[in-house]
C-alpha cells in the first residue's frame, strides 16, 4: 500500500474594491462598494488543497486609489509574498487603473517569492452574466501554475507586467502592442 502526500497550497486573496466587489443599494440606486463580496464568492469555488487567507484591504471604485492607497497595496504584497508558507497573492482591483497597480507591483517587488496576480471583473460579482467568479476562479489558479512574478488573469489568460493595459474596446486585458486604437 502507497501513501499519498497532499500538498495544502496557501493564497493570500487582498480585496480592494473596484467592480467585482459591488453591491447594489436599493435606496440610493446605485452600484457601491459597501461590503465585501469576497466569502460568497469563495463559498461557489470548490477549492481542493487549497487554503485562502482573505484580507479586506481598501474597498474603493479603483478610479478613487491614491498613490497613498497603491503604497499600502505594495507593502501589503510584499509582505504576504515573503512569508515562507505563501504559494501566492490574489488582488481583486477595479478594472480601470489594475494595470497601473500591475505596474507599480512588478517595478517596485522584481521578483517576488511566488506569483502575484491581479483580477477583477467589468461586471460586479452581484449581476447576470458577471465575469467576476470565472476571474477570480482562473486567479486562484493561476499562482498555481505561473511562475513568481506579477501578472493579471481574466477571461481565460495570464499576462505578465509589464506592458499590460486595458482594452476598452474588447472589455478585457492585453499586452499593449495588442490593443485596439
């Protein structure tokens, strides 16, 4: 008889905020970031050998980040990725400056100990036909399979920083070269 060894793989998931995390307010009528999303979310994924350590870092529209705010992102980062039991960071951020964060991560860590990986949705987790659950399931996945580095992961890829950007047009992520106009 052989035994079989399970390697538990730990992921620090960061929320920030930004689409993917919005909820909407009846009284205000108006989609918000109030309340992290996050536990429902993970609570849909079935996540073998896998531990996820969740941190509500910042819950912001990402076009109201401030540097001060990607600072406190950066340390956050690099903090998690240097613990020894850590086999990757997922940041959920809004789609409009991720790749600004993106950026500022892979100039500022080099780098880092295990894959750091960026996500976030064009639609909130709380409506139909959102994207939000497939990104932050390929997220997940994806420190499992990259290399260390910084990286986004959306709509079925995973691109490197630098050189990414937002392809408004296609409504997802490429490497600049890629985009359209």
């Amino acid at each position: 008889m052989s035994a079989t060894l399970t390697l538990m793989r730990h992921i620090h998931l960061v929320s920030t905020g930004g689409t993917i995390e919005k909820t909407y307010d009846e009284r205000a009528g108006a989609l918000s970031n109030v309340r992290s999303v996050v536990p429902l979310m993970l609570r849909r994924l079935r996540l073998e050998d896998t531990r996820i350590t969740t941190l509500s870092l910042l819950s912001k529209d990402s076009l109201d980040l401030t540097d001060n705010d990607r600072r406190r992102i950066l340390e956050t980062v690099r903090l998690l990725s240097s613990s020894e039991d850590c086999d990757g960071v997922v940041i959920l951020h809004g789609t409009d400056t991720l790749c600004v964060t993106g950026e500022l991560l892979h100039e500022k860590l080099g780098t880092p100990h295990c894959p750091v990986v960026l996500t976030g949705a064009m639609r909130p987790y709380e409506m139909k036909r959102s994207d939000a659950l497939q990104n932050l399931n390929e997220a997940i996945f994806a420190t499992a399979m990259l290399p260390p580095g910084v990286y986004v992961a959306a709509h079925g890829r995973a691109l490197r920083f630098p050189g990414v950007v937002k392809d408004h047009a296609r409504g997802t992520f490429v490497r600049r070269e890629d985009a359209c106009g």
